[in-house]
C-alpha cells in the first residue's frame, strides 16, 4: 500500500475518534498513533468530560501509546490527527520524539505552524490536507451546532 493510502486510511480512523468526540459534546478532534502499521493509540478530545484543558487529542493519544510501548518515546511511530496540533500538543510531540505528524485540516486560530513552527522534533516531518475537507467540515458543523 502507498504512504498517501496508508495516510488516508489512518487518518479515517482519526476521522472515527473525532466523530465520537463530536457526539459525546466535545470538540471533534481524533487520533491515532501508529507504528510499524499497526494502531497503537486512539483518542479524541476529552477536555469537558475531564475538566481538563490540557486533555486533547493528541496528549490523549500520545500517553496511551506511550503506555502501549512501556516508554516515553515513539520513535517509531506516526500521529494523525485531524486537526493540527496546536502549541501545546506540539511541544508534548517534540517530547515524545515522534518522527512524522499528518494532519487534516489547519488550525489557523491556534495551530503551532504560525505559533510555534519549531515545537516537534527537529527530525520530525510533517504532512498536511489529509481528508481535509472532511476534518474540516466536521469542526464548522459542531461548531455551528453550538450557536
């Protein structure tokens, strides 16, 4: 399978996690950690249910894999997210050394690109626009929703 099916198929499970977040009231943002082709993490933002402004996405994901791998680096591994990450989750990324982050759609209240463009690992790669349409759309209907 070619990386662009693979990113695509990924970030589908991502788009899955971002759906359930989306049901359960919280800002529809999933992710998945994979390494060597398999799932290791899912998450989606649980920032309402736990009270907790740092519980996104991508922390979420990032602890779970860690967990799964019984240490603190996932240099190995690859995060897809649905919406870029912001500052935050991008300096925690650069932390975990994660090698490569695909993205859906930009962020451009908050994503680190304008924010913090050096955060992730300096070996780290960075690939944008997956099911962008979709990861997008499904942010402006929650937010929509909440108006």
């Amino acid at each position: 399978m070619e990386q662009e099916q693979k990113d695509e198929l990924y970030m589908r499970k991502a788009l899955a996690e971002a759906r359930m977040a989306f049901d359960e009231g919280e800002i529809p943002i999933g992710a998945v950690v994979v390494c060597q082709d398999h799932v290791i993490a899912r998450a989606h933002n649980l920032t309402e249910t736990l009270h907790d402004v740092t519980a996104h996405a991508e922390m979420q994901a990032i602890t779970a894999a860690a967990n799964e791998l019984g240490g603190k680096y996932l240099t190995d591994c690859t995060l897809y997210v649905t919406v870029e990450p912001c500052t935050m989750c991008a300096g925690a990324l650069g932390w975990s050394q994660i090698p490569r982050v695909v993205y859906g759609c930009r962020d451009v209240k908050r994503g680190f690109s304008d924010y913090a463009p050096r955060a992730l690992h300096p070996r780290c790669s960075v690939t944008g626009g997956i099911l962008e349409d979709e990861c997008r759309q499904l942010m402006q209907d929650f937010f929509q929703q909440k108006r």
